[in-house]
C-alpha cells in the first residue's frame, strides 16, 4: 500500500472530494445495491470479474468522477512533475481499450462506496496507478524465436558484481564487470557537491574558518598562502603521504576539542595500505580513509596503545573510503575511481548503507565521490595546496559526519547483537529483532538486496519472519504488491506475504536521486574512460553539460547560496588542471531512480544449498518447481531462478521461492519498466541469454542449471564449496555463454559428468542424464512451450527421492 507524504495529506485536507463522488454513488447504489441485504463487497467483487462492457461503464464513470476532483490537480504524481490528473488520464486510455484488468479497480471502488476516508481513497489511486502503469516499451526489441509464445515482454538484460556465483572474486575477474556496472551511471565534475555532501553538518564552516586560520597562525605554519602546505611530500610518494594525513589530522582534532564540543574519539583516519582488511571473501587493501575508532584501525596506524594494532582491520569499520596515487595525472584515470569503487564495494556488502563516501588524493589533486544504488558520482578536481580551505572542510567534514550523514542507514537501529527495524502494519508501529543476517549482495548499481530472520519483539514464541531490503527501480510495480496478491490468490510454495512499505529517512521517501543525493545536480557527463596519459594543460573535458537526471530536483536551501570554498570545486578552464579522463557524449544515458522498499515474509527456512543431505535437495526442487507452476496458475511468471531463491523449509520436507523483484503478471503486455533487469547469469536458460521473450519454459530450464551447479559445488553440508572449471560462466557475455551452454548439452557432457560431480553429489547422476533427455530433448532446448514439462520434471526428481530412500534404507 502506498503511503502518503504530509504534502500529500495536506492537499487531500484543502481539497475533499466533491459532488461528483456522491453522484457516482447514488447511480452505482441504484443499479446494483437495490436491495437492503445487498452486500457492498459480493457486488463489487462479482462485477469487477465478470469484466463486462456495464462493468466498464461504471469503472470510466468512476475514474472520470476522481479526475474531476480539484486535489487530482494538485496532488503530484509519483512518477514525475506532473500532477496526478495524467495519471489518471492514463488509466482511462487503458480502460477504453481493455487494456486494464478490471479486477485492480475493485479495492478503490469498495472504498468509494463505502464512503471511506479521502486519505484512503487517494491512497488507493496511487496503488492502481502503481499497478496498471503503462511503461515505455524497449527501443530495440530482443530477437525472439517465432514459435515462442511470449508470456511477458523482455527487457534487456544487464549484470553487476552481485550476480556472481560460487566465485573465488579474483581481482582481476571483478574489476572488468564493476566498471561495465558504473559506467553508465558515472558522473564527474558535479557543481555543489562538496555543499551537497558537507552542507548538513553543523557548524562545520564556523570550525573550518577557525582550523584552517590557526594552520597559518602558527609559529611554523602548516599553511602558506601561495606555496601550500609546508610539510606537503613533494615527491607524493604513498609512506610519505600517509603519515604527512596523519599528522595534519592530529592537529585538526586538537584544535576541534579547543573550540567545540563536537569532538569525538570514535573517528580517525584509517592507514592501511600493505593490510588485507577482514570481513568478505575477496583480498583487498585499501590505501587510506575514515575508520570507527583507534581500535578499528589497520596496523601502520600511529597508535600509542600497541596492543590496538595487532588486530587486522574489518570492512565493516570502513567509514570512508580512499585511494592514493603519486601523479597527478592519474586524477579521474581509471585506474584510481576502479580501485576506490572495489573498496565501496566491499562496504556495501559488510554494512547497512545506504550510500559510500570516498577520495582519490593524486598526488596533490584531490576528487571527492559518492557511490550509491544509482551510480557512483565525482567532484571536481581541486589541488589542496591551492585550495587549503575547501581541503580543511572535506577533512573535516569526514571528522565530524555523523553515522547517517557518513551512509549508514538509520532505519536499521541497535547494536550488532540486537539490530531492529520498526515497520508500521495495519496503522500500528511493530519493532521486529533481527537475529541473523541471511543475504548481502555484492554490488553497488544494483538492488542491493539485504535479507534477515527476523521476529515480533512483541511475539514470545518469536516466530520467524524473513525481512528484506532492496532498492527497486522507480519504474517497476512494487515486489510488495506482487507478493501480496500471489498471496490472497492462494499461490503455494512461495513465501507468504506479511507486510511491505517503503523505507523513509527524515519523513521523505528514500530514493537514490532524491533523498541520498541531497539535491545534489547531475550536471557533468559519464563517458568512456580514455586509456590514454591525459594532458597537463588546457580545459578539462568534461565541462560540457550532460543530459539531466530523469526527473527534476531542486537542490535544498544549504544548496541555493554555495560557499566560497566549494566554489573551487566548479568545472572550471584553467591550464593548472590535470585533463580528466571522461569525455562528454551526447546523448547521455539518463539516471535512474531507485527507491528503498521493505518486504516481510512469514516463511523463513533455509537455501537449498544449505541442505543436510540430497533428499533434501530434491525436496527443495519439487517445492520449488510445485511453486512456479501455482505461480503461473494464478497469472504470474517468476522469471529469476537461481540458488538463492529456492528455499527449503527448516526440516527439509518441502521447498519454496523467494524474490519477485523481476516477476511479472502474465496479463501484463508490456515491458518491465526498468532500464534493465538485473540476475544470476550462470542460471539463466539459453534462450533467455539470447534475449527471447521470457517464458515459463526459461524458468524451468533454469531449475536444471540450478541443480546442475549444486552437484558440481556442494559436497555436503558444512562443507566449503569447491571451484571447478565452470566459474568462468560468471564473466562470459550472454552470448558467449549462451553458445557454451549450447556446446554442453549437445556434446554429450552428461555421459561424463563423473568428471564434475562433487563425490557427495553422484548419487545424482541419473537424476540430471535423466532431466537432460526432458528439458533438452535430443540435445536441444525448446522452441515451443510445453506445460507437461512440469509433471515430466517432477516425475524424474520423484524417482531419484525414491531412489536415495531406498538406499538409506537399505
């Protein structure tokens, strides 16, 4: 259910609903609620099926009735600047050409009726519009075969470092990736950023006014107008740097205890450059950055407490991220934004964030950046010995950030050993206690999916509930409402609906563009790095403008009046700018919004991967598969099968699916409506990678690449996933991937699968030869649909769980 802002309730407030509304149901009462004993509901539900020409009669009276209404001018619509009337204009072009399902007006109509609350009414407006919006068809369709029937309207696909599976992440197999994940969402030379970053914290240009006058007040100042920094290494070698940050840091906080109270010991720069930091599968060092504390910091920091440094730094301590270079011409070279974003990175994965601060130092040039679901974004280049004031506002503004300010989300509250979020479920505000942490994904342009078990404080059976966060697309109907519906449907096999909202921080909506970015202007362009030495002289290359963002904002009031020394941070022409290495292209690729949303499932179990034995696998599969097919009874196709979305009940004897982010109603002829659609490639149907519609025949062949890539990793329970020879599938491109896929099952591997087979997995092996002969007949794929490949599948995984039965028992 949608939720309504308090600009929102303040209009509905100045304009009720008129006249029109009480004709409308004066007309509707004495058509069909003729009767005393007429049920308001029976009606509604029995009209709104039947789906006839008098049913949508009423239903345009009905829409033509609320756009009339004055606050349908004021009200602004969800999807853009433009008042919610066009969006209900929308909804009456769908109804005139039986292109909306009838059946999504009868939760509006019931309240119309009964004469609910105009908050309820308008409330309900934003859901229907949020389910029957039309949304802009791909520009270029996929090529799709011609005997396909297409369930639902592809979009194109596109991947992020979070969709690798079963992967040791190599540095070299993720940088390549991470950078296709960024580049069409990177901006750099952003005007107000440092005021749109740092204009929040309080007194923060008083003390920077104050600090940077006592470094050229000093008997041997640490400033000099003109020459810059006095003890500044001339040479900017990586040693000499570090230590030269540390010490101008000592002195920063001593003269912020002097004149403020806003001191604190939980802060410090992190130095780090020769220490793996703990935390997350990949082996990363991280030159320099902000750090939760003395105690959390890496072993070449300057403590005086020895015993603080021997403990190795975790990636969940990073505050603030940042990378060194000794030239000044690798400012804004690939080289160093890939390194500084592998470390945002690794924060996503091993914290509740909602965004990533960093810094490259090149040199004497320094550029400030910011990483969230949206894209990363940069600051101009500054050189910190020309500009030592805006350099003592960044150092300082890191220095005194609060946890929120610095990314961290403040919805999730409490200490790592009792962390909590609040959601508010049919009016009334419950805190739910999360107990474990299920799924991180790694990635940074992505949904960003976080999953925990979770139960009610106010439950003492503590039932399990599984809590999931994740950005959407803007675009996309919510994964919310999917699952809600599937679930009064009556779907089995999948995780049954408790509760969805959309996370808010500070009373506004948490969306990437707005919320996270703070007005920040999206005014500079992404384009293709240069791999090229840049020039040292001449104006830079990205000071053209780009294209804007797909809405509009205004910045905030901290944003309208700049300060002078963020001003330095403009685009500028000047000869003694370093050349970035991002060149305009027109047109840019708009940015895309992505809003924070909570779902809340009442099933927890366990991932199929998880299981105790192959028993339970198989019963994980059957589940599953009983599952998509209810799905597909009840009108929905699940389209992102993979291991981590087949589940297992706790004791083994049924499974289940998760995660409708990508689902879709089958009745819907249309596209996604994102941009792209994110998942796990090495499960994807080869059809699917070749870009066909998708089809419910995909999803099944899915479930084999799924059961294929278990037996080839798991050997037990407990026990650590063995590499093999498929981990490459994760870096192929569709297509090539697709083509391997093709090779596979027409070489005839599944004669020779002993050869990659986990020894805990071969009693499998009929399984699989035999799923083979079903969802590949004769070595190929299928180029119809065929609903008796559900039974067919079944049947085989029956017969192996028959199989392992009785050789237990035997």
């Amino acid at each position: 259910m949608a939720e309504l802002s308090q600009n929102e309730l303040e209009a509905i407030k100045s304009h009720p609903l008129k006249k029109r509304l009480k004709a409308f149901r004066a007309t509707f009462k004495s058509r069909y609620l003729r009767s005393e004993s007429a049920n308001v509901t029976q009606v509604v539900d029995r009209l709104t099926s039947e789906a006839s020409g008098g049913a949508r009669d009423v239903i345009l009276d009905l829409i033509l009735a609320l756009q009339s209404q004055p606050a349908a001018r004021v009200i602004l619509s969800r999807a853009g600047n433009r008042p919610l009337i066009a969006d209900i204009s929308s909804l009456i072009v769908q109804i005139t050409s039986d292109a909306l399902n009838i059946e999504y007006i009868a939760p509006l109509l019931k309240l119309v009726l009964t004469e609910a609350k105009d908050a309820h009414i308008w409330t309900a407006v934003f859901d229907l519009v949020a389910r029957t919006k039309p949304i802009p068809q791909p520009t270029t369709p996929p090529p799709s075969h011609p005997s396909f029937t297409s369930s639902s309207r592809q979009t194109p696909w596109s991947f992020n470092t979070g969709g690798f599976e079963d992967t040791s992440e190599y540095r070299k197999q993720v940088d390549n990736p991470l950078k296709e994940e960024l580049l069409p969402s990177l901006r750099i030379d952003i005007p107000d950023f440092v005021d749109a970053v740092f204009g929040y914290v309080p007194q923060l240009d008083e003390l920077t006014e104050t600090v940077f006058g006592l470094c050229q007040e000093e008997d041997t100042p640490l400033y000099n107008k003109g020459s810059g920094w006095s003890k500044w290494p001339s040479k900017a070698k990586e040693g000499d740097v570090l230590e030269w940050l540390q010490e101008f840091m000592n002195c920063l906080t001593v003269w912020v205890r002097e004149h403020s109270t806003r001191a604190t010991d939980s802060r410090q720069i992190y130095r780090g450059p020769g220490i793996y930091l703990d935390g997350t599968p990949i082996k990363r060092k991280m030159d320099v950055g902000f750090t939760a504390g003395n105690e959390q910091s890496g072993t070449d920091n300057t403590n005086t407490n020895e015993n603080t440094s021997t403990r190795k730094p975790n990636w969940s301590e990073i505050l603030v991220t940042g990378e060194l270079k000794s030239n000044t011409d690798q400012d804004g070279q690939e080289k160093a934004w890939v390194d500084l974003a592998t470390y945002a990175r690794e924060v996503f994965r091993t914290q509740d964030r909602r965004f990533v601060l960093g810094f490259t130092l090149c040199g004497s040039r320094m550029r400030l950046w910011h990483f969230d679901r949206s894209g990363a974004s940069g600051s101009s280049s500054l050189d910190i010995n020309q500009d030592g004031l805006t350099f003592t506002r960044v150092m300082l503004g890191y220095y005194l950030m609060t946890d929120e300010q610095l990314g961290l989300d403040p919805t999730v509250q409490g200490p790592e050993e009792k962390r909590s979020v609040e959601i508010t479920r049919d009016g009334q505000v419950e805190r739910l206690i999360l107990t474990a942490l299920i799924k991180k994904q790694a990635a940074i342009v992505a949904r960003g999916t976080t999953c925990w078990r979770a139960y009610r404080d106010t439950d003492k059976t503590k039932k399990p509930l599984i809590v999931k966060d994740s950005w959407q697309y803007e675009e996309r109907p919510e994964e919310g409402l999917l699952i809600e519906e599937a679930t009064n449907r009556g779907v089995e096999n999948i995780a049954r609906y408790y509760h969805h909202e959309t996370v808010r921080v500070d009373g506004e909506i948490d969306d990437t563009l707005g919320n996270v970015r703070r007005g920040m202007m999206e005014a500079c362009g992404r384009t293709s790095f240069r791999q090229n030495a840049p020039k040292k002289t001449g104006p830079t290359a990205s000071d053209s403008q780009g294209t804007a963002v797909t809405r509009q904002m205004q910045p905030p009031p901290l944003l309208r009046k700049r300060s002078s020394s963020s001003a330095q941070l403009e685009p500028q022409s000047s000869t003694k700018r370093s050349r970035s290495s991002f060149q305009s292209q027109e047109p840019e690729k708009p940015l895309h919004n992505r809003v924070h949303r909570r779902i809340v499932t009442r099933d927890a179990g366990k991932h199929i991967n998880e299981a105790s034995s192959l028993k339970g696998i198989i019963n994980g599969f059957l589940g599953a598969i009983h599952g998509h097919e209810s799905l597909l009874t009840a009108g929905f196709l699940h389209r992102d099968i993979s291991i981590g979305n087949i589940m297992l009940t706790e004791n083994e004897d049924d499974g289940f699916l998760i995660d409708f982010d990508l689902a879709v109603r089958i009745s819907d002829d249309h596209a996604s409506g994102a941009p792209s659609k994110t998942g796990t490639k090495v499960f994807m149907a080869i059809g699917a990678l070749l870009g066909e519609p998708h089809s419910f025949m995909h999803d099944l062949e899915s479930f084999f690449w799924v059961l294929f890539w278990i037996c080839i990793h798991w050997d037990g329970r407990d026990k650590k996933r063995r590499q093999s020879d498929f981990e490459d599938w994760n870096y192929l491109s569709t297509r090539k991937l697709a083509r391997e896929k093709t090779g596979q099952i027409s070489k005839g591997i599944f004669n020779t699968v002993d050869d990659y087979f986990t020894n805990h997995c071969k009693p499998l092996i009929p399984c699989l030869k035999e799923l083979h002969k079903v969802v590949f007949v004769g070595g190929s794929r299928w180029f119809s649909e065929h609903r008796e490949l559900y039974s067919d599948m079944k049947r085989t995984l029956e017969k192996a769980r028959d199989n392992i039965r009785a050789k237990t028992v035997g």
